[in-house]
C-alpha cells in the first residue's frame, strides 16, 4: 500500500470516502456533506491531507492532519482517518495512522491529539492503543449518533 500527499485528481474519490464516513454517522462529528467545490477547499486547507492507494492505485483511505489550537498550542496536532468501508479490516488504517504520526512530526508538531473518540468504536480505539494513543478520559455524552442517541468520547494524544 501506498500513502503519499493528495493530487487533485484524487479528490473525487476523497470526497466519495469522506462523505461515507460523514453518512454512517457514527464517527466523524460533520454533518455536512462535501461536494467538488468544498472538497477541494477543504483538503487543501490543511496541513497535511494524504491518500492510501491500493495495488490497482485507487485511492481506498485518507487522512487530513492540522493544528488542533492556535498560539501557544499551535503544535499539537489534530487528524482524521477515513477509509472505503470495502477495504476496512485490512489494515488501511493502521497505515494511516502510523504514516500521519512520521507526518506530524516532520511538520514541527509535538504531540497528535484525536478530540472526540466515539467510545463504541472499538476497532480504532484498539488501533490507536496499540500504536502507543494514551487515552485522556471520557466525555458523557459528548458525541450525538445519527440516530440521535448519545455516546460518550474518549479523547487520545500521543507524544511524536
């Protein structure tokens, strides 16, 4: 698998897993579906946004990796991870995640910080354990589900 730096004919397909992500309503705290214009301003908006490619060269995931403050907190880092519900449970993920945290660093910043962990997703929260995310605690109820009930969030850093 592939990971490297979005190029703009990769962004109909970003968009197309994004938005997945966003439907399922189950992770991503957007509500919003991206289209080509936002989409495209979007990805470009942040630090870094990078693509996993399969062994055909389609794009199959993505990360989107920016400052998660300002100032005096400028250099802790904020990710999202989103991967195509038909490659999921082959380790896309993990790629992901463990080419954002080189990423990160490489760009100045000190720690990686995920805000808002839905607690019933298991299968990440086991990945970002496993590659050393310390969990900070539990927001009750912090994250409402599509179906309009309420999980708690756990957030996550890691020192880079």
């Amino acid at each position: 698998m592939l990971i490297r730096p979005y190029i703009p004919a990769d962004l109909s397909a970003m968009i197309a897993i994004w938005n997945e992500v966003v439907e399922e309503g189950v992770a991503f705290p957007q509500e919003e579906l991206l289209d080509a214009a936002s989409g495209a301003a979007f990805f470009a908006a942040q630090s870094r946004s990078a693509v996993a490619l399969d062994e055909r060269g389609a794009v199959v995931g993505l990360y989107i990796l920016h400052p998660n403050n300002v100032g005096r907190c400028g250099h802790i880092a904020n990710a999202s991870y989103a991967v195509a519900s038909s490659v999921r449970g082959l380790h896309t993920g993990e790629a992901l995640v463990s080419h954002c945290l080189k990423e990160a660093k490489s760009l100045g910043f000190r720690v990686l910080q995920f805000n808002a962990v839905v607690a019933s997703n298991t299968h990440a929260r086991h990945l970002y354990e496993r590659l050393g995310f310390v969990q900070l605690g539990v927001i009750p109820g912090g994250f409402r589900m599509k179906d309009g009930h309420y999980e708690d969030i756990c957030p996550y850093y890691h020192v880079l």
